[in-house]
C-alpha cells in the first residue's frame, strides 16, 4: 500500500477520533440555530453595545436643554471685611453654603443637536438591524454548509461500497479464471482512492461544522443532528407552483426580480440608516443657517452663611441668606465668517449624502438582481441534476449488468461509476447550492421569510404580479 501523505494520516485521525467526549446537542433545526446566533453571537452582541452607546448620546444632548442644578460650600479667612456685588459685606471669618439653579430658556444650536442625535441614533438602529441580518444570513449559510459536507460524506460512502462490491466480484471471477489478476488490483488501486475521498470528505464535515458552533458560540466540537431541508419547506417564493413555472421564463423572471428589488430599497436598513443620516445633516445644517437666533439662558443662585466672624460679622451675621436671579441674552453678531463658513460645510456635507444614498440604492438594486438571477439559475440546475442522477443511475445499472456477464471492461464500469458519483454529487451541490443562493437574496432585501408573520402573503402578491 502506497505511503499516505501527513494530511492524509492526520485526516484520519481526526475523522477517527471517538465521538465519546465530544458535547452532543442532539437535534438542531435550521431556526433553533439562526436564533442560538441572534443570542449568543459576540458580533452581534458588540452592535448592540454600539446602539446602547448611541442611545447615551441622546440622553446627553436631551441633558442641555434640561434644568442644572449644582451646590457647593466654602470656607473663607481675610484679613478684613469685603464686598461682593452679589452679597455684599464678607466677612472676615466666613463659612457658606451655595445652590445655583440654571435651565436654558432657548438654545436653537441645543434643540438642534438633540435633533441631530435622534436621527444618528436611529441610523445606529439601521447599523444594528445590518450587523442582525448578517448574523442571520451568516448562521444559516453555515447551516447549509454543513449540510452539503454531510450530504457529499454520504455520496462518497456509497460510492467505496461501490467500488468493494465491484472488487469483490472482480476477485471471484479472477479465481474463476475469468479475468486476470490484474483487473484486482485495479480496483483494489480505485478503492483506496475513493477510501482517501472518503476521509478528505469527513474533514470537510468537522470544518464546516466548527465554523456553525463558532457562530452559535458552542463548543467547536459539539456534534448536532440538522434538521434537512427542501426548496418545499424552505425555498420561500421558490416552493410557489407559479414562480416555478415562471423560473425558466425571462419576462417573469424579470417580474420576480423586479418585486425583491422593490421588497428590498423598502426594507434596506443601509438605506434607512442613510435616510437618518440626511435627516440628522439637514437638521446640522438648519442649526448652521440659524446662527443669527439668540440663545436664552436663566439662572437662580442663592446662599447662607452659616458661620461669620471678625470684621463685617454684625453686617453678615450667621444665618443671613441672599440669592441671585439672572437672564442672559446672548447673541452672536461677528465672528470672522466662521458661522458662514461652517453653513456651506453642512451644506457640502449633506449634498455627499444624498450622493452616497443614490449610489447605495443604485448599488443594491444591482446587487438584488444579480443575487436573484443567480437564485434563479441555481433553482432550475435542481431539475436538471435530478435528471442526470436518473440517467447516471441507469448507465451504472447496465454497464454493471454487463460487467457481470462478461460484456463490459473494468474502465467502462468505472467510468460509469464515476459518471454516477459526479452526479449525485452535482445534484446535492444543487438544491444546497440554491438554498444558500436563496439566503443571500434573503440577506440583501433583509427579508427572511422563515422568521417573517406575512410570508405567505409575499408569495401570494408575487403570484399576483405574474398572473397580471
């Protein structure tokens, strides 16, 4: 037996390591592991620390235009009595207690940045329900993954049972002197190599498998049953009788991608979060224009001595109080140009916005339909890789058949077997395929209709459309 190379042999250890030891989970559908990833993912978690974050800010700026009240006390020793406009006569030996009372009457720059704050933090809400969308599409994408490994494990499987039937047969007819010893060896030879496909394939498992516990933050080891899925039960408007006969028409294919590009600019948190943003930019500027508007402020300060001595001490005795009440009107009349100047910066800035936001919804559009397109293409392959399984199927039937009988050579029956393992290959990299192509539509209008009350009801507006 050929020397197997370090990758191989480590394949095989850890495709041959006990599942004893390892955390089972038991049974895990394809939701239970999309909301375990809303739970627990540490991305997800970090975005919502962001959003609690911006939601502080807005507490902040609303903290300006609410009343401020400070208090403090002091001590004072001098070497004679003094005066305060405020107070009057200090004395010496002074020991007082102070309150002061302020609340803005009106600021336009405090009303507008609390505005301004309102708008970011929704935009932040938009960046949330981006970063919740992702981690949606993120675990169920490496649902599918894990699926597809196990599938292929599976074809690969059958495929070395194949392949030791085949050998088994080979040697009875070699010692029935019917073949030569040579065509043992052959298959001998082929079953090692599909053995090493089988194990190379057993790795890929463990892969894609530690890469969903990752998302779901489990234990990388931690072995689950997945729930299967189908384009009947999961494939959204795809399990629609009437989109699956307009998938292979170009006019209402275009109608189809024409109603997720629309489910999606309404649904984009991109382009909401962009929306706040202008919003919060028009509100900065506004605030820009109005430099001119006066600000308001009042303020109520009081005092007591608590304690007097000294000189000035029978004018200020312990006990006396005295407050103060102030308006102040401030207004900004010159400043060098800065205000102007400052004006047209908001004003350049919310123009890029509105560039931005075009260029966005541009963009998403685009991706939306190249994404369906895709979604599509890969929907209709389903049909036509269940149909070279067939043909695949019956060819291996009849060369095999042959084989037995004498009427076929080793490489006819090989390359019929590898013409089946191709194709029952291809049909499972063809419905998974597909279901991850699905997500990625899904992710891009941010519309998951396994987690969405109205589902039903989508699919049966889009029917509508194609039915017009």
């Amino acid at each position: 037996m050929a020397k197997l190379s370090q990758i191989t042999i480590a394949c095989i250890l850890i495709a041959g390591l006990p599942t004893a030891g390892r955390a089972q989970c038991g049974e895990l559908t394809w939701l239970e592991a999309i909301q375990q990833a809303l739970d627990a993912n540490q991305a997800l978690a970090a975005a919502r620390q962001a959003l609690d974050a911006q939601r502080k800010e807005v507490a902040i700026a609303r903290a300006a235009m609410l009343p401020r009240l400070t208090g403090g006390g002091s001590g004072l020793i001098s070497s004679g009595a003094t005066f305060s406009a405020s107070a009057g006569v200090i004395p010496e030996k002074t020991t007082q207690a102070a309150g002061l009372l302020q609340q803005t009457l009106y600021n336009q720059a405090s009303i507008d940045a609390l505005g301004a704050q309102k708008h970011l933090y929704q935009s932040q809400q938009d960046d949330y329900e981006l970063s919740r969308a992702q981690t949606i599409a993120g675990a169920g994408q490496d649902y599918v993954s894990v699926l597809l490994a196990e599938a292929l494990l599976k074809v690969q499987q059958q495929n070395v049972d194949l392949t030791e039937e085949s050998l088994d047969i080979t040697k009875s007819q070699e010692r029935a002197g019917a073949v030569l010893f040579r065509d043992v060896l052959r298959w001998q030879s082929q079953l090692y190599a599909d053995q090493q496909g089988v194990v190379t394939q057993e790795a890929a498992v463990l892969i894609t498998r530690f890469k969903l516990n990752q998302m779901r933050n489990r234990p990388a080891e931690q072995i689950c049953v997945l729930e299967e899925l189908t384009v009947a039960k999961d494939g959204f408007i795809f399990a629609s009788p009437v989109v699956f006969e307009a998938a292979s028409d170009d006019g209402k294919a275009t109608v189809v991608r024409d109603y997720l590009v629309e489910l999606g600019i309404e649904r984009s948190p991109e382009i909401r979060g962009l929306d706040a943003q202008i919003r919060s930019q028009e509100r900065t500027m506004k605030s820009a224009r109005r430099w001119l508007i006066p600000s308001v402020d009042a303020s109520l300060a009081g005092a007591v001595f608590l304690k007097t001595g000294g000189g000035g001490s029978d004018v200020q005795t312990s006990g006396d109080t005295f407050w103060q009440a102030q308006g102040l009107l401030t207004w900004n009349i010159l400043d060098g140009g800065a205000f102007i100047a400052g004006m047209n910066l908001e004003k350049a800035r919310l123009y890029s916005l509105r560039s931005e936001r075009t260029e966005a919804a541009t963009a998403l559009e685009e991706a939306i339909r190249a994404r369906a397109a895709v979604a599509i293409a890969a929907f209709e392959t389903i049909g036509l890789s269940t149909l070279q399984t067939e043909t695949a199927t019956k060819n291996y039937e009849l060369v095999n058949e042959a084989y037995l009988e004498g009427d076929a050579t080793f490489l006819e029956l090989l390359d019929s077997q590898q013409q089946l393992l191709d194709a029952q290959k291809s049909a499972k990299r063809a419905l998974y395929g597909f279901l991850s192509d699905l997500l990625a539509v899904e992710q891009s209008i941010n519309y998951f209709p396994f987690l969405e009350s109205d589902a039903d009801a989508r699919v049966r507006e889009l029917e509508a459309r194609l039915g017009q």
